[in-house]
C-alpha cells in the first residue's frame, strides 16, 4: 500500500468562484489535484472524503453536481 507525503495527505480547503459554480465535482477535483489519478478521485469521493459547505459529499450515485 502506497503512503502519502504530508503535502498529499493533508486537507485543502478551496473557495469556488463563480466561474467554476455548477460544474460537477468529480471534474473539478481532477483540474485542481493535477497528478492524482482518476480512480483516487472518484475513491474519495464514494468513501465521503470530499467536503461541500462542510458537509460530506454523498451524492456519488445518480449526480456530481451540487444543487
């Protein structure tokens, strides 16, 4: 099993601009974690890592976007 660097592992709080509002999640996270591949994307997602308005992010099944 492969362990993460502290730079890797640690939790990143980002603010979307108005620009970037409505866009699926699963997209955005792969623009903004450059090098993460996409399988580990959509883990953290399904395992409930991702934070929206700090609340998990559970709307894995059906849709990506934020309502």
């Amino acid at each position: 099993m492969n362990r993460l660097s502290p730079e890797e592992s640690s939790v990143r709080t980002i603010t979307i601009s108005q620009r970037h509002e409505g866009q699926r999640i699963d997209n955005f996270l792969i623009r903004e974690l450059k090098g993460v591949p996409r399988s580990r994307v959509y883990r953290i997602i399904r395992k409930g890592e991702v934070r929206v308005n700090r609340k998990r992010w559970t709307h894995y099944v059906g849709s990506f976007r934020r309502r």
